[in-house]
C-alpha cells in the first residue's frame, strides 16, 4: 500500500503494480519492486477506521484527479480516459477513511 507516485500497468486480466524513483513527503526515494494490484482505496483522514466500497463511476473522477498526465493532446487525453474507465471497472475500489494510527492496518486485507 501507498500514497506515494506509483505506475499501473495491466497485464493479462489484471493490473501490476510497480514502485518509481519519485520522492513523496518523506523525501525517500520509492523501490524498485511491483505486486499485483488486488484492490485501489481512495484515501481520506477521518475520525475513525472504515473501508466503503466505491462504484465505478463513483471512482473514476478521484482516480483521473491523481493521475500524473501533462499533454494536452486530445487523443491522449481520451485514451487516459478509457483506461481510468477500465480499471476502476476490472479492480475493486473502496473509501478507506483513516485515524492516523496503526489500528488503519486491521481494515487492509
């Protein structure tokens, strides 16, 4: 799990995972790893645990928000489209509210 810059790309009838070079908050550099994507949680600090299950057009919008994606071709930009469309459609997605704690971890399966 992350909230750090992460690449996605589908293979076979799912998604992988990987891990960039790219620094978040913590100015740590990510690794050079990637996992099967099983689930995507849409994150949110809150005052209590919780994981709600998100609809795909639901999803979508949150999704394309955090997507790194500078061209400003219009053909791009609907490919972009379809495969945000697709995922959220092939991938569970959930709300994961969180108090930032380590009691959060007890909600990840």
């Amino acid at each position: 799990m992350t909230d750090e810059i992460s690449y996605l790309r589908q293979d076979g009838g799912g998604y992988t995972a990987y891990g960039t070079p790219f620094a978040g908050e913590l100015a740590k550099p990510g690794e050079n790893i990637r996992a099967p994507l099983a689930a995507l949680y849409l994150l949110r600090q809150g005052g209590a645990n919780k994981v709600e299950p998100v609809g795909a057009a639901e999803a979508v919008r949150p999704l394309l928000e955090s997507i790194l994606f500078f061209a400003h071709d219009s053909e791009l930009v609907g490919r972009v489209f379809e495969s945000a469309c697709e995922l959220v459609n092939r991938v569970p997605v959930s709300r994961l509210t969180f108090f930032p704690d380590p009691r959060v971890w007890e909600l990840i399966h």
